[in-house]
C-alpha cells in the first residue's frame, strides 16, 4: 500500500572519472555520482520506496548496512544481485532510532573492488527523539559526514585495484576524506557534528585533533549513546560509525586545526567567525533496549580464525547454499565472536552482522568501551579476546554476518543466519 507520505528514491551504480589530483583523471564508480554517492536521508515511520538501477558492466547489490530491514532482497547482501541494465524495485518501513548507516556495494565475492572503485554512500535515519536533543543539525554547516578511505594513486593518478589487492585488506597511503584528498572545512559554527564514517577496505582510524583537543561523542553506529563520551583518541574499525561534536570555541577567526589519525593529517578545519554558542548536553542523550537474559539464554560461539586466504569463520569458507545458523525472531541470544589470532598487535577483525543492531555486553569479561553502551552493527575483536554481544532479530529472512575487512569477507570469513 502506498500513501501520500511515501518517499520515492532512485539509487543509480554508475561508472565516472575522478579527478584526486592535479593532473590525469581515473575511472571510479559512484551512486549517482562518479565517486561515492549523495548522503540518503530517511526519517522513521515512513515507508520508502527505491528504484535500485545498475549501469555498470557487471552484477552488483545495494546493501543497507545498519538498515532493520527483512532480508535477503532488501538488505541487498549476495543474494540480491541487480543485473547490467536492469533496475529493481525494494520497498520497507524505516523502522529503526535515528542513527547514521551507509549504502555499499555487496556482490559476494567482489564487495571489496567494487566499494574500492567507490559504490558507497552515507544513509542518515532521522527521528523524533534525536530532533529534541540540543545537537548540531544544519546538514553541510554544521552536521558534516565524514566518510574515511585510503587509496595508493600509480602513474598518472590512476586507481589499480588489482595492482593493490592483498588479501587481508587492500590499503594506500593517501587519506581520501569524502572523496577528496587533503580536504579542508570552514568552521562557522562554534559546534560541529561529525557523521564518521570508516569507509575504507582494511584500514583503522586512530583520530585525534591538533591541540589534543576534546570531542564529545554522541552516537555509535546504530544510534544515539546512552550518555556522552568525552576523549581525545577515537578508534574506528572498518565499517563502524561514530557520531561526535567538537567544540572549537578556544579558538580564533584564521585558525587552523587538524584531523589526524596517527600522525597523518587527514582534514583541516579554517576557523571563521562565529556566534558563542550553549555546549552543555545532557547527562542522559537516549534510552536503549536491554532485553534480559536468563542462565537458559543459549550462548552462540562464531570464531575468526586465520589470515590472507586462509580466513575462515567457525573453520568454514562462505557458502551460499549453507545457513549456519538461526534463530527465532524475538528470542534473544548471546553470541560470543573470538577472534583466535594470538599475535599482540595482530589483526583485528571488525565483526558485522546484517540486518540488526545489538549490543556490546563484555569483552574478556570486562565491560566493554565507554563507546560501546548504545546499538552497534560492527564491533572491533581484537586478537585474543572474545566479544560477547546480545542478539535478537525483530524481522525474518536469511542475513549475512562477516568480517568487514573487505577482502576477508571476499576471502569467506562470512556466514549466514535465518531468522524465522
Ligand atoms: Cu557493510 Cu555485509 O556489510
Ligand atoms: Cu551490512
Ligand atoms: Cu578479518
């Protein structure tokens, strides 16, 4: 059924030149635009509908990541696949708190190259609760998306995926931020909300600011945390999400200050005039779910083994025909995601599940990050520790659940479950 308050949106795959750097162009691909895509703004309640159009050469998928949809055809993981020419039509309900998602690229097993050449998106959920709370939300002035990539540009600034492919995670030297290298943003407002997206392969953003300056984050990747966190470091894995505002009000029109991860900058904020402006938030930004669990709660083990191609999930490569696991919708359930490299300073795999946000109950035992207390769809396992997370499933179909180092989830540390 469709009403008058639906919302209509055409999503194109579509094959472009980008100019990174002064001198020759290289050929990417893009929603809708050469490289990457227009952020996508949903509100809750309403129903959508999407034309999904692919004007590539090949097969590719349009995944909601983050998204609490049905599956498998709306979620847009393997088994969706848009042909060459053809559009498909998906429709749902935005079901879910407001919180910052994105749209990526899934065709099992070329995920990794195709979000590399550059099929992802931001998708913004907007809803009630989070439009009362005193946050920055001017989209372009003063709630800016920050989609975090690496590439290696080769002779004449040309992209070469192939040249680049390793299998565990294929990275570059250059920060690329929104699509651009060495971006910089003119500050007007004295707070800034930043949608941080890691939108890169492989790599791991290690963020601070010039000055060590202070940031407040508000949000994790399926929503508005319980309470603020204040740090200096932000660490995001592949796929994750954070919400953070910045106070730039100790400084001065002609300032500059700089987005690092490690010691490479990544964008540089030009401070210019602006009205002071109220920075208190509340204690308490949003209530989140806590279903209970009992001594009977089952316990679900999924373990991250190996590394290059030898990645595996639960000793097994991805199989389509498999469903390895399910569970009742409603029915709560603890999953423990292991990841058994025993190497300190080893390979972290960022654990990802479709279709559904849960929460982050321990890690070793110990609570887990101050960050880690609202709904997340992507959480770091760091070698040698095991991440006990509450799942449960309000919606049915078959859902993927991954690594989200790309070429690992290529390579087959991926599996999938039935909810029924
Ligand atoms: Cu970001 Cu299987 O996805
Ligand atoms: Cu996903
Ligand atoms: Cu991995």
């Amino acid at each position: 059924k469709e009403t008058r308050s639906d919302t209509y949106y055409t999503v194109t795959a579509q094959a472009g030149e980008t100019q990174f750097l002064p001198g020759e162009k290289t050929k990417t691909w893009g929603f809708g635009l050469p490289f990457l895509g227009k952020t996508i703004i949903f509100e809750k309640g309403k129903s959508v509908h999407i034309n999904l159009q692919n004007k590539l050469s090949e097969l590719t998928t349009f995944h909601w990541h983050g998204l609490n949809v049905s599956g498998p055809i709306v979620d847009g993981g393997c088994h969706a696949p848009v042909y060459p020419a053809e559009t498909n039509k998906i429709a749902f309900k935005v079901d879910q708190p407001a919180a910052t998602l994105w749209l990526h690229a899934h065709p099992c097993p070329s995920t990794a190259e195709q979000v590399w050449k550059g099929l992802a998106a931001m998708v913004i959920v907007k809803d009630k609760a989070e439009s009362k709370l005193p946050f920055p939300r001017k989209y372009g002035v003063d709630d800016i998306p920050l989609i975090l990539q690496d590439r290696k540009f080769h002779a004449h600034n040309q992209l070469d995926y192939n040249a680049d492919y390793d299998p565990d995670g294929v990275q570059g030297p250059t920060a690329v931020i929104n699509g651009t290298v060495n971006p910089y943003f003119d500050v007007t407002t004295q707070r800034v909300r930043f949608r941080i997206l890691n939108g890169a392969n492989r790599r791991e953003w290690r963020l601070h600011f010039s000055d060590d300056l202070q940031f407040t984050q508000i949000g994790s990747d399926g929503g508005i945390l319980p309470e603020p966190v204040a740090f200096t470091h932000l660490m995001l894995t592949c796929a994750e999400r954070a919400e953070i505002i910045v106070d730039f009000g100790k400084y001065h029109p002609g300032d500059e200050v700089t987005l690092y991860t490690d010691d490479v900058p990544l964008v540089t904020f030009k401070i210019h005039e602006f009205e002071p402006a109220e920075v208190k938030l509340p204690e308490h930004l949003a209530e989140i779910p806590n279903p209970e669990v009992t001594p009977d709660t089952p316990i679900h083990r999924v373990v991250m083994s190996g590394m290059d191609e030898e990645v595996m999930l639960d000793g097994k490569k991805f199989d389509m025909q498999r469903i390895d696991a399910k569970q009742k919708i409603g029915s709560v359930e603890l999953w423990d995601i292991v990841n058994t490299n025993q190497k300190e300073g080893g390979m972290v795999h960022p654990y990802h599940m479709h279709g559904i946000q849960f929460l982050v109950v321990s890690r070793n035992g110990h609570a887990p990050y101050p960050n880690e207390h609202g709904f997340k769809d992507t959480v770091g396992v760091n070698p040698r520790e095991t991440v006990r997370l509450k799942v449960w499933y309000d919606k049915p179909g078959v859902f993927m659940y991954h690594c989200h180092i790309i070429e690992h989830e290529d390579g087959g540390m991926m599996a999938q479950i039935e909810a029924y």
